[in-house]
C-alpha cells in the first residue's frame, strides 16, 4: 500500500498509473495525478504499458 501525499488516498500496486517514457518509468496517482515515483530502467528500451489505457 502506499499513501498519495496529494489527496491522501491509500492506492495499491495495482491502482497506480504507469507511463514508461523510453528508460524512464513515471508513477502517479490515479486520483489527482500527483507523481509518485520516477524510475530508470536500465537495458534495451521497454515497450509501452498500455495498462492505464
């Protein structure tokens, strides 16, 4: 579980949003789109996660 620190919604993994931008892996909430979390993925470019679509 983690807690938005912008509307205060308890989200599972499940619930968040996903866009992978290249090597880059931003993480928002669905609620108010306040980002979470931003990641870099090493190795070959990821094909997009079509997830939050």
């Amino acid at each position: 579980m983690r807690t938005c620190n912008g509307c205060g919604r308890d989200l599972a993994v499940e619930d968040l949003v996903r866009h992978e931008r290249g090597r880059i892996v931003l993480v928002h909430c669905p609620d108010c789109k306040r980002v979470l979390g931003r990641y870099d993925r090493h190795g070959d470019d990821p094909k997009t996660d079509r997830r939050s679509e």
